[in-house]
C-alpha cells in the first residue's frame, strides 16, 4: 500500500513538471507586457523609488536607465501595451504589496478610452505576467467577458495552438530579444527608429469632457489604493499630439485630481515640449512613441520635476542596486550599436567596432585584388590583423580585440565555429553542406548573412548584449569598393 502512494506521488510530481515544462515553452512571450510584471517580482521588496504605470507611453518614455546613470532614481516601467486603467488599478495593487516607493505615477493616456473591454492580445499581455491570485481573477473579471475568463486563468486554451511558432528562444527564461537577454532593462522598451511628426499646435483648449464611466470608477479607485498605501501618485500625460477631445478628458483628471489635494497630483507635459527640447522630427518614433533620444530629454525633465516634489534619494554607488548598475552598462552598448549602425562610411565604421567586447567577422568576396582603391581598403583592414596580401581568393576572418581567431586563408574548405554568450553559436564554413558551397558562410545559429556578393561583408556580434548588432556590406561596383554601407 505504501508503495502503491509512493508510486502515485512520484506519477504526480512528473506530471507537474512537465506541464510546467510545458507551460514555460508554449505560453506567450511579450515584451510589450508580461515580462515587465514577470521581471517586476524579482526586484528585491520595499526597493524602488518610483513605479510608472500605464500603456507604451509609459514604458517608451520614461526611461529608466536615464533616472538612474543620472540621478541615482531606481524606477520600474510597470505597464503593458495599450494598459487601460482597469489593469492599471490590479497593477498598483500587486505593486504595493511588496514596495512602497517614494511616489507612484499613472500614465493617463487610456484613461480617455470608453468600452469594457480591449482585444485579445492587450487581455493577454496586461494579466498573464501576473502570479496567481485573487487579485489576477479579478484583473481578468475586469478585462474579460464572463464567456472568456476561464480560457484566460488557463492560458492554455490561448496558447495552445502555438507548435508551429515555437522557436529555440522559447526554450530560454526570456525571448530572444535584445531587451530580454537580461531581467535588467526595469521594464522600458527602447526603440532607434526616428519618423518625424507633425509639430503640437499652441492653442489653449480649457474646457473639459466626461470620462467614461468605467475609467473614472478604476481611475478614482486606484488613487484610493495610493492613498490607502500613504504613497503619493501622480497622474502624468506624456508629450504627444492629442485631439482636442483628449485634451478636453485631461482637464476633467486634472478637476478629479484636484478633489483630494496633497499627495494626489496631475501634471499634462504635453505643452512643455519646448522647455524639455523635444524635437519632433527627429525625437519620436510614432505619432506617440519617442524614439531613446527623445525618452532621454524627457525623462531628464521629468526626473527634475519628481526630485522637487518627492523625496527620491540617490542609490547610485550602493552595491545593493547592481541590477541598475547592470543596467545602465546595457544601455551605454544599445546606444553605441546604434550609433554604430547609423554610422555609413567604411573608415569611420571600422574604428567603432574596436572594442573588445565585440566579435567581427570580416568576409571579402569577388576580385577585389583589382580593385582602384585596393591599397586603402587593404590599409584599413590591417588595423584588425587582417592581411589582404597574403590571400587570393574568397576569405574570412574572425576577429576580436584585434587577435585573430579564425582566418580561412585561400583554403577552399573549412569549418569552424564559436560559442558567444549564453545562446548564441557563430558557423563560418565553406566547402560544407549539401551544395559543397565554395564560397564563404558566416551563420549566427541557423540564419546565414552576406549583405553584398561581390564586395565586404562585416557581421558585429556584441557579447554584453549577447545580441547581433549587424551584418554590413560595402560593395565593389565598376572595379571600386563603396566606402558607403549598404
């Protein structure tokens, strides 16, 4: 009888850690939601200085490597996409039950919205980031209808139709992204893209408009979990274009706010634009969504504006906060590669990519012997260890900080391979595979690169992101190399 009970555990115990297994490899991997409350469980209790709540205009904006390289703030982006305040409102629930920061802040711009209930994906990425527990039920009671919720609490009957869309990030703790390599980024999601926008208009519009009914209700109630909690919140409007019937629903917060005096504060920084240095045409990424410069000059203001209202210490220098020390270092390297991206001319690109953190594979095709700017393009590639004399043919070589790991020579087959970071395998191979491809391949696990086919190739693999930061070509065209990236 024992034996039998023992044998009935251990059958229950497997199948638990299979389907949890199970659950980790197949569920939803967002980084626009989920794993900012995912991540968020793991900062240690009672430790943040300030929680930024709401859509992407929060976690976009309000850039949290900025607030602490700079003021020393350790702030979390606690939001998912297009958050309405309903989820907001579960969201600083969950918060508050394990910090107790120096001031909450609340984006208002889904506030504006009316309707129950939001699409699929948006239920999805603002409750299943969240532990189980009656305050999730809730949080899906309250974005859900009642014919739904039970698919939501599963998950399952959401994700299980997802064989054919797993890749080998599923597999890891976190997406294979740039941001999620690491638990370190505190929620923000950066972007590099730059789409100009049109310009705010300066008119002044005083009136105001009703909100939604459902929004005020949660809007109301989530300043009463601040003021339950004796932290201050302050309700914020992140610079964009608004309509005029946006701006009408910002001066009705602005009226709610004003209802419970101290500790409860709204701020519309929309037209301050000017006073922060926003530039719309090169600042913003979308009609609200900045680009990270843009969140810099923002968040630099904001900071300013937090630090003359709220007691905000600065931690930097405490080694209990190495995480944001952490950080900050990724932030400086996704700023360098995309400084090195946007860098086009070949001499200047080369001299950005010597840093020892850096692995780069060069990869030279077609005649370029014959080439009229052979002796400046060979000069240029010396720096590196390379030597353009002493090939013939098709080469390659693998560099990094200046020694040479790999260099194929004229040899017309070859293999050899480099394990980088924790996930990530370089393949440089010719001669191999089915079609005994003579030419070089350079693979970054199962994705092959060349840009040009007759010309440089330079692929950049970055160990402290553990990220590719690109594959670039200059080509040779009528006998001469671009000096210009294609």
């Amino acid at each position: 009888m024992i034996r039998k009970s023992v044998k009935i555990i251990v059958f229950f115990l497997i199948l638990s850690v299979l389907l949890l297994r199970f659950h980790q490899v197949f569920r939803f991997k967002f980084n626009d939601g989920i794993y900012g409350m995912e991540q968020f469980y793991e900062e240690k209790e009672y430790s943040l200085d300030a929680i930024f709540f709401g859509s992407s205009h929060m976690y976009v904006n309000v850039n949290t490597s900025v607030l602490w390289k700079e003021y020393g703030i350790a702030g979390y982006d606690l939001g998912g996409s297009e958050q309405p305040v309903w989820n907001s409102y579960y969201y600083v629930k969950e918060a508050l039950k394990t910090q107790k920061p120096s001031v909450l802040v609340l984006d208002c711009y889904t506030v504006c919205r009316s309707g129950d209930y939001v699409d699929e994906s948006r239920i999805i990425k603002n409750t299943y980031g969240m532990k189980f527990s009656r305050d999730k039920i809730e949080a899906v009671k309250a974005s859900s209808p009642e014919s739904d919720r039970m698919g939501y609490l599963l998950e399952y009957p959401t994700y299980h139709g997802r064989y054919g869309d797993l890749t080998r990030s599923d597999f890891r703790k976190y997406a294979d992204t740039d941001f999620m390599r690491s638990n370190s980024w505190k929620g923000q999601y950066l972007h590099t893209g730059i789409h100009s926008q049109p310009q705010p208009g300066t008119e002044t519009i005083t009136e105001t408009a009703e909100l939604d009914e459902r929004s005020e209700r949660y809007l109301r109630g989530t300043i009463e979990l601040a003021r339950e909690a004796g932290v201050p919140i302050l309700l914020m409007v992140v610079p964009y274009v608004p309509n005029p019937e946006e701006t009408r629903f910002y001066n009705r917060m602005e009226e709610i706010a004003g209802e419970y005096g101290e500790g409860v504060d709204f701020v519309n920084f929309n037209p301050r634009w000017e006073e922060m240095g926003l530039d719309f045409s090169v600042d913003y990424m979308d009609t609200c969504h900045m680009n990270y410069q843009g969140s810099e000059k923002f968040t630099r203001y904001l900071a300013e504006y937090l630090k003359a209202r709220y007691a905000l210490p600065d931690h930097r220098g405490d080694d209990t906060y190495q995480s944001y020390d952490d950080m900050a270092r990724y932030y400086d390297r996704f700023v360098y590669n995309d400084r090195i991206r946007k860098t086009t001319e070949l001499p200047d690109y080369l001299a950005k990519l010597w840093n020892p953190d850096y692995v780069t594979v060069f990869f030279i095709k077609s005649d370029y012997k014959t080439m009229s700017n052979y002796n400046e393009v060979r000069d240029l590639l010396a720096g590196y260890g390379i030597s353009l004399d002493e090939v013939s043919g098709d080469a390659v070589w693998a560099v990094q900080n200046g020694n040479v790991l790999f260099a194929s020579g004229d040899a017309a087959e070859y293999c050899w391979h480099q394990e980088l970071g924790r996930y990530d395998v370089l393949t440089v191979r010719s001669g191999q595979g089915k079609q005994e491809q003579t030419v070089p391949q350079v693979f970054l696990n199962d994705s092959s690169y060349s840009m040009v086919n007759d010309g440089l190739n330079i692929l950049t693999y970055d160990l402290v992101g553990e990220n590719l930061v690109e594959c670039a070509g200059f080509a040779i065209v009528d006998g001469t190399m671009e000096m210009g990236k294609r």
